[in-house]
C-alpha cells in the first residue's frame, strides 16, 4: 500500500449515499438496517452502503463502477487516497509527480482524477486519486480490478468487514439515543482495541505485545500476510540465528523485499490472546497486521470513535479456499532461486 508523504492529498472524501428502495410489503425493513448479521433500528445509523465481498477468503475486494466500467477494488486502510491501476482501455489524466512511501521503500507516483466513483448505493465525482501503474488484465471472479479504496473514503465511515457473512457495510452512527452498542456487531463476543494514529495522522494502528513487548502494527487487510520490522522483532527477542531456521519469503509491493517467515508464539491484541502468529520479518518501514490474522472474523474498524472491534475467527464455508489470492501488497515463501545480495567486500 502507498502513502504520500508530508500530507493528506485531499480533504476526507464522503459519498452521497441514495435513499433506499424499500419493498413496499416489507415494513420491518423500513425501521431497521442490516449491518451484517445484525439488525439495528434505522434511526441510529446513516448513509449505510453494504456490498459484497467478491474475494472470498482473500484480501477484501468489492463491486465498483469507475468512469463507467463495472469491476472490482480492494481495501487499503494505509493508503492515504484511493488509487486506480492503468488498464487496457482505461485511461486517467496524469497530473503532478508526487513522493510515495509503501512498506517496501519510497518512489514515485502521479496525482490523477477520476470522473465518477459507484459502490454500491453511494456515489460521487471528480475524485482525487493517485495512480498505481498497470495491473494489465488482472481480474477477480471475472471482473477487472479497477482500484484500491484509500482512507480517505474508508476513515469517514464505521466499516463492517464480516468474512463469515461475506459482506462490507459502511455506515455512520447518528447519536440518537437507546441504540445498540457497536460491539455487537462484531458478535456475541467481540474483542476491542483502540485504534491509534500512525505517521500520517490515519487512525489505522493498533498496539499488538508479543512476546511481551508492546509493538505498533498498522491494520492493512490488502495485506495478504503479517510484516514486522526487523529491528521490532529483535525488540521481542527473536535472534539472527532463529531466522535462519525459519523459510525465506518475499513481499511485493512495489520493489520486492526478502525476510523470513517466523512463527511469533504468543501476541495480545485489546483482550485478545492469540498464539503462532505468523509474520514475515523484513526490511520494510513499517508493521502490517494483515489477512492472516483478519480471515474468517468479523472485524468493525470504528473510525469515528477510534476502536476496533473483531470476532474470533470462524472456518471457511464448505467450496472455499482457506487462503486468499492476489492482494494489492503480496507476500509468498520465496522460491529456492531467489538469492539474498551479497554482503558488501
């Protein structure tokens, strides 16, 4: 995932969310919405847009319209604003060159606009973006993937990412009073953590101990797998020679970056304890907590108020792959033929 560095590039992006055609012999539907599996009374919540998952038990990707093409685009909490990939017969006005961070190191990339933007019932125009480069014919479940929606639209909205139910709901609390508490739809049994700013102001990261030592890990489902820093896994006690013992992977996000794929034995998040987190240890700039430990739970990223919320995970419906595919920043065990650079004579 990317970030432009020194500043937000454009003021937090809301959609127009359309009125809802309610079925006419339905009235509990016209004092309730569904945010995934929970029913909540329509007078607490506002501007809901839900969709469907269309990843599986991958790295979350949702139904878009873009300029008029119909296809698919993944979450990106880290990313500051949403970005389009250059496509066959697509094409985005290229303006101003801009200095980009992802997890693998800086470079480049372009400001760009884009005409009209569609996600499920909200929609909105001449959006400001930035440009990914080419993606070439990739697709997902026949349809081609268009984009990454950033923070900018994402951090205006309570964002309900349920695997179980296979569903994405953006929606806002009212205030009105007598409603449900939010840890409710996150289950009967949801964990809870505060969401925490990272180095560009997005409330998008999460204080993770592992091994006892607190560390700063950014949320990032369009993350297949977990990252940590090499210098923070050495905080926790893993040792150079541990990391001999464990496989070599590599993470492709923009420049490709070789680590190793250590098993973290014991890890607190908010009140939740997990074991065998599994996190690739690299070079890069930054902690991810990704897909591995986001799949098969219900997950509330409440950006208003600044609290996460998450399920225990649940197993993948019968047909489905227990493992995701393609995700906008992809970690693999690296191949035998990939070499580490030599040391400096």
């Amino acid at each position: 995932m990317s970030q432009a560095r020194g500043r937000r590039l454009s003021p937090p992006l809301a959609f127009l969310a359309l009125s809802c055609l309610c079925h006419p012999s339905a009235a509990q539907a016209q004092d309730s919405e569904t945010l995934g599996a929970e029913t909540v009374p329509r007078r607490c919540v506002a501007h809901v847009i839900s969709v469907p998952l269309v990843s599986g038990w991958g790295s979350p990707a949702v139904p878009v319209t873009i300029n008029g093409t119909q296809g698919v685009a993944f979450l990106g909490l880290t990313q500051e604003n949403i970005g389009v990939f250059q496509r066959p017969g697509m094409t985005y006005p290229m303006g101003r060159k801009l200095d980009v961070q992802t997890i693998a190191g800086g470079g480049h990339s372009y400001l760009t606009t884009i005409d009209s933007l569609a996600l499920g019932r909200g929609r909105a125009g001449k959006v400001r973006g930035i440009m990914l480069g080419s993606i070439g014919d990739r697709r997902l479940d026949g349809r081609p993937v268009l984009a990454v929606l950033g923070y900018d639209i994402l951090g205006n909205y309570d964002v309900l990412l349920d695997f179980p139910g296979q569903s994405l709901t953006l929606f806002r609390e009212t205030g009105a009073p007598n409603c449900p508490a939010l840890t409710r739809l996150a289950g009967a049994h949801a964990y809870q953590a505060p969401l925490l700013p990272n180095r560009e102001g997005m409330d998008t990261m999460v204080q993770v101990a592992i091994g006892g030592v607190p560390v700063g890990m950014e949320l990032e489902p369009g993350s297949n797998a977990s990252i940590l820093r090499t210098a923070d896994a050495t905080d926790t006690g893993v040792t150079p020679s541990m990391l001999d013992d464990d496989p070599r992977s590599r993470t492709d996000a923009g420049p490709a970056i070789i680590g190793r794929r250590h098993a973290f034995a014991r890890y607190v998040l908010g009140g939740y304890r997990g074991t065998g987190l599994l996190a690739d240890v690299t070079p890069a700039t930054t902690n991810i907590l990704g897909m591995n430990f986001f799949r098969g739970r219900r997950v509330l990223f409440a950006f208003p108020t600044r609290m996460l919320y998450f399920s225990d995970p649940q197993p993948p419906p019968p047909g489905m792959p227990a493992d995701g595919g393609f995700s906008p920043a992809q970690s693999r065990l690296a191949e035998t033929t990939v070499q580490d650079r030599p040391a400096p004579p």
